[in-house]
C-alpha cells in the first residue's frame, strides 16, 4: 500500500525587516510623525526606536540607504491584514422569479415583494415568464407582465439585461442599485 504524497506550501513569511534584523548601516529614519530624520547608523534609530517604546521597520529595502520607520510593527501588521482583507467582497446570487401570463395581479405582488427582499440582499433578480402551449399566440401578454414587474422594480434595482424571448422563456435580469 503506497502512501499519498502531499505536497506542502510552505507558509507566506512576512520579509519585512524590524530591530535587529536590520544589518545595513546607515538607513535613512522616517519618525513615527512622518519627519525625515535624515541618514543615520543603524544603532542610532534603533536607540531612537527603543526610547519611544517603538519599532524600527525597514519600509522600503531596495533604496540606497534602506528607508526605514519607527512605528508600532503589531499596529502596522494589523492594518496590513485588514486591508488586505476588506478587498474581499461577497459572490452575489441570482435568484429566479417565474411567472406566467395568466398570473393573477396579487400573485405578481407577492412576487414583486419576493425580489424586492432579493435585491436588498444585494441579490441578482431574473425574472421569467412562462409559456405553454397557446400562450405562445399572446406573447406580448407576457411581455406587458413582464413589464410591470420591471417598472415596479425599478425603485430598488436597475435593468441588466433587457426582456429576451428564449423559446417558451421571456427572461430579464435584475441587478441592485
């Protein structure tokens, strides 16, 4: 019995220099108001660092001398993180209303109402309508149903995609505003 092989990513590290880590001598020290403290050794700032109860960060590695930053290293990771995450931003769903051209006007409210709650969700609405058999002789019966629902729709969200007959199908796709 052969064992599965597993390939292991090993974890992302943060290469961002701090204290001691820094080797080169001198930097160039920003302070933690944002006021260039000009080129100095590197024992300097990190006494500089260490006597305000701070960090010294090397911000940007591949300039001659290194630029470097007394700042809170946790705080500044944090604010890292938090951006890095606030970029995610949630799938929207499409959810599906179907009608017909006989549908009753309380019965298309309730529908109405139905995407209404979707498109605040922040939901996609589309909206079919249905036909059978010789419903297909009065298509623009279901486009004028079609067409009241889009108008009343209209408060909360924004045509997509314009009413299309597919078939038996008449679709239009609903998107929040």
């Amino acid at each position: 019995m052969a064992l599965a092989r597993r390939s292991f990513q090993p974890e992302q590290r943060d290469s961002t220099r701090i204290n001691s880590q820094i080797r080169i001598s001198p930097v160039r020290v920003v302070s933690e108001e944002g006021e260039q403290l000009g080129i100095i050794p590197t024992e300097d700032a990190l006494t500089r660092a260490r006597d305000a109860g701070l960090d010294l960060v090397e911000v940007a590695p591949n300039e001659r001398p290194p630029v470097c930053r007394i700042m809170d290293y946790g705080k500044f990771k944090y604010e890292k993180n938090k951006k890095k995450n606030s970029n995610h931003t949630p799938h929207t769903k499409t959810k599906e209303i179907r009608l017909r051209p006989k549908t009753g006007n309380e019965d298309i409210r309730t529908k109405v109402r139905q995407a209404e709650k979707f498109l605040q969700h922040r939901d996609k609405v589309q909206v079919s309508v249905l036909f059978r058999g010789r419903e297909m002789a009065h298509i623009e019966e279901g486009r004028r149903v079609m067409e009241a629902v889009i108008e009343t729709l209209s408060q909360v969200g924004k045509v997509e995609t314009t009413p299309q007959q597919h078939g038996r199908r008449m679709i239009c796709m609903l998107a929040p505003k």
